[in-house]
C-alpha cells in the first residue's frame, strides 16, 4: 500500500489490522480519495479558491492572520523543518505552546511535510514529557521560548529527540530567524489519506499514557460530521474558546471546524472563565467552545452583559463536552443567554464528538444520539445489544476509531468492531443516550481525565508518605475533584502545612490540574487480606 512517509515508525507500530474497529464510510462526503493532505485541504485550498484575504487566525494582543499569511507562516516553518532539520515524512514533531497562532502555524507545517504532530499541554513536566518523547519516539519539537525549560531537561537523557527549536527565541537558532531565511512556497507532500498525521496522547487509567493514532482521512472526516450536521457554522463565525489545542476537543473546536468553512478563530493563551468572557465580548465571538465548568461560572456575567442574539449580543452557538453536562447548568446558561447549549460526547480515540443533539433536539439531562457518520448502542460485558432504558456500555462505530500506538490496551478498547470508550450509558426509548457514569477508574474533572495511579505515585515520592490512595469525589462545580487519602511515615504530623506541601509538592511533579484538591490522612488504608487496595470502600 502506498504511504508517503520514509519513516515508517508509526505505520509499523500500528495495531494490527484485525484489531482496528470496523469503519464506517456510508456518508458521501467520507469517501476520501487514496491520497490525502488535510493541510492542502484545510489551509491551501482556502487561499488557492479565493479565500486568502479572509481573516483566519487571531489571538489579543498578538498576530491577526488572514488564511494567505497563515498558508505562508506554515511554508516558512515547513521549509525550516526539513531544510534546516531534516525532517523525513513520517518524523514525529511535539509541539509545546499555549493556545497561539505561531501553534497553529506549526502544527499546518508538520502536516505539509507529512510529518506527524505530537501536541502537547503547556501545564506538563519532565516527567510527563519524557514518557511522551519515548513513546513516540519524537525526533524534533517546536516550542514556545517560554515553556523550553522543562522540555530542555530531556535532551541529556531522550537521545531519539534530535533538536529543540523555539519560536520567541530571539538568538539565530530561533524559529523566526530561520523562517526569514525561508521566502519560497512549500509544496506539500502528497501523503496518503491513511498515512498516520497526529500523536494523540490520552490519560490511561493505569497512569501509563496512551498515543492515539489518527490520519490525514480522521481529521478531515472529524470535519465533515459534528459540524454541519449538528454544529452548522458558517464563515462569517468567530470562534473561541477553552480547551487546549493538545486536546482533540480545542484542536476540532478551534481551528480545524472554523478553517473548514472559511471561519475564523481566537486564540487565548489564559481561558480561565473571566478570561474567556471578557475575549468573547471584545472580538465579538459567535461560537463559543468550553467545558460545563465554565459555563456554570460564567452564567451571571454573561446575563449581566447580555452576549446572546437574543439579547443584542451575537454569540449564537455554545458547544459543551469534555465532561458530564448537569442539566441546571443547561438552564443556566439558557436563561443567561437564550442559547441552548449543544452537548456532546467524544472521545481522543475517537478524535471527537460523535454522539450530540443541536439546539433544536436538545434534551434536558440528555447526551443526544449517535451523530450522522457514526453509530453507537448499549451493551452488556458479553457485547450483547441492551433494551432501551437498561444501563450498560457505550459501544460506538464510525469513521474514527481507536488505534493505539503499539499498546496492549488496543485489545480492551476496541472488541467485536466497536469501540468501547469507558463510559455507562442507557439509551431511552427515542434512541437518545443518557451518560450514568465512567465504567474504569478515571477522574474527570473540569474536563480534564486524571489517572489516579499517577497521583499516587507523585504523592509517594515525597518523603512524609508511607501510603496512599486517590479517587474522584463529586463536586458541584468541576464535576469531580481530585481526593488522596495519605498516611504518614513516623515524624509527620497531619494538618493544614503538610497538605499544602504534599499538594505544592505534587504540582511541581506533574501537570499542576491533577494535584489532589482535597487530602485526608488515615491511619490505615483498606485492603483485602493479601494486601490489595480497596478503593470501593474509600468511594462508600
């Protein structure tokens, strides 16, 4: 089979074929051709039919590109790749920058080189990074001269990462002195439509991360599902909002279903709730992406300010995912704004949304139903399809699914063709799909999944911990919240300065959003009598 990539890591690291989900490609638009860039049909496809000048990409206080100047920012950053690099098809390339156009701009290059992104989140450490570059075997990273710190530490000991390169750096070796070099345009290169494009990395339960594997076709199938058959955007939409573009959630949401349809996007380094709606007023944003967090904190502002259509603002579309939606939150923002919120489910091996309902279909309390392109059932443990109002596993099919990098997990995740994504579900008698809980041991808080082993193992690492344990408790307003339960070693005494410690201790170990926001010290932990950690207890 044809593949563009000399370097054929990823594509020798697939799972096996009989292990793939069954893929769906019933919808027209889904029948791609062999050969596929999804930046030619993204970013130079705009500019090549006349859409160049359009406004693209912006971000406060920084760039305001239009698609052209973007397209040219990506060639320059190609041709720095590979000629100054040398970069193969097929190379891995980490990114490693808050939410900017200059990532937007990287991330286009890898994809004209036939590279394959591995983007990452600014909140993570050494740690974290090193199981990242080791796993996929990343050769080169961009980086924002601002976060180089943490990545820098791994050169020394990550032998396969070839070369650092900054943007901010204002030495020669900077990204922007060797995109000055650079004035011609880049011919992108004429991947295969199933040649491996994007690295994505997800939580795992066991605290061991999990590469996602997605091509070329994913992104563009990502594009031609949720956003015109629940979202319908247009291009004369602003969007904005939350999530990190390391997340298939704010890559979808902010850049590739905006450039789809000609849109344009803001970028914002700091989207914390106040943030996010002070932006979303002052560029006018009329679709708004974030998790039911924010939408619970904004509410008051937002009704104060009155940044609905009906209200004479122009936010017309809001799309909530990354954790569970209550429905008082889905009321809240409603009488706020006059906007039904459109819910959803996706997954990071699926790449994203694939069960939604747009305003219209809407139900309180309510995911939606399995999204054209896609189609998802209940089952039991043994695979059988479950009645209506039984709870039982999320089983869903489509154009995505689920290929881990290498990972014996492939075999748990995907069975029988379908993907099982780890949530319970029961589906009603309107085919609608009610979420009831997780069906493994991840903490979902404020959208982001937390591996409760990873926890523990930073808490274990400080010198006044014997033993502990971490679960997910409910909280009002993240969904969950990070709990440890810690006995102390002989000397250390429980009470407010060590659970400040213990907590500073473990967001200095890994990504400051997993560090237990509640601590509870035990004389004991319960376990079985050979030894074996009973969380259920713990939950009870």
């Amino acid at each position: 089979m044809y593949t563009a990539h000399l370097d054929t890591f990823a594509r020798d690291h697939l799972p096996p074929p009989e292990s793939h989900p069954d893929y769906l490609f019933d919808l027209p638009e889904l029948r791609f051709p062999e050969r596929l860039n999804c930046a030619t049909e993204l970013l130079d496809r705009a500019v090549r039919e006349g859409r160049g000048d359009r406004p693209c990409v912006s971000a406060p206080g920084g760039p305001r590109w239009t698609y052209a100047e973007l397209q040219g920012q990506a060639d320059r950053i190609a041709h720095v790749l590979v000629k100054d690099c040398g970069l193969v098809p097929g190379n891995r390339v980490l990114l490693r920058s808050a939410n900017k156009p200059m990532l937007v701009a990287c991330w286009f290059a890898v994809m004209k080189t036939g590279g394959i992104a591995v983007a990452t989140m600014p909140m993570l450490r050494a740690k974290e990074l090193k199981q990242i570059v080791e796993k996929g075997q990343v050769d080169f990273a961009l980086c924002d001269q601002a976060l180089r710190g943490e990545l820098e530490t791994l050169l020394p000991v990550t032998p396969v990462l070839q070369r650092i390169v900054c943007f901010g750096d204002p030495t020669p070796d900077g990204l922007e002195a060797l995109m000055a070099r650079h004035d011609a345009p880049f011919t992108n290169v004429d991947t295969a439509a199933d040649d491996t494009c994007l690295l994505a990395f997800t939580s795992g339960t066991t605290g061991q991360p999990k590469a996602t594997m997605h091509f070329h076709r994913d992104v563009m199938a990502s594009c031609v599902c949720f956003p015109p058959h629940v979202l319908r955007a247009n291009e004369s939409d602003v969007f904005i909002g939350s999530p990190p573009l390391a997340f298939t959630f704010g890559l979808g949401g902010l850049t590739l279903f905006p450039m789809h349809v000609g849109a344009s996007t803001v970028l914002l380094e700091k989207a914390g709730p106040n943030e996010l709606l002070e932006a979303l007023v002052a560029h006018k944003a009329t679709v708004l992406f974030t998790a039911p967090t924010s939408y619970r904190a904004m509410a008051p502002q937002a009704k104060e300010r009155r940044i609905g259509v009906r209200d004479g603002g122009v936010l017309r579309k809001c799309v909530s995912a990354g954790e569970v939606l209550p429905a008082a939150t889905r009321l809240l923002w409603r009488e706020a704004t006059g906007i039904e919120l459109i819910d959803g489910i996706g997954a990071t091996e699926m790449l994203h949304i694939f069960i939604s309902a747009d305003e219209a279909e809407a139900r309180p309390g309510a995911t939606g139903k399995a999204i054209p392109g896609y189609r998802a059932r209940v089952v039991d443990d043994d695979g059988n399809e479950l009645p209506p109002g039984t709870i039982g596993k999320l089983a869903v099919q489509g154009p995505t699914g689920c290929r881990y990098l290498d990972d014996v997990r492939q075999g748990s995740y995907v069975r029988d063709g379908w993907n099982y994504t780890g949530d319970a579900y029961l589906m009603d008698a309107d085919g609608y799909f009610h979420y009831q809980s997780r069906t493994d041991d991840m903490i979902i808080s404020a959208g982001y999944n937390i591996a409760a082993p990873e926890v523990e193992e930073a808490l274990l690492g400080h010198a006044a911990v014997a033993e502990c344990a971490v679960i997910g408790v409910p909280d009002e307003e993240r969904g969950q919240i990070v709990k440890a339960y810690v006995v102390l070693r002989p000397g250390h005494a429980a009470g407010e300065a060590t659970t400040k410690a213990l907590q500073d201790f473990v967001k200095a170990t890994v990504a400051p959003y997993k560090y237990p926001r509640a601590i509870e010290f035990r004389e004991a932990l319960p376990r079985t009598e050979t030894g074996k950690l009973q969380r259920f207890r713990l939950r009870g």
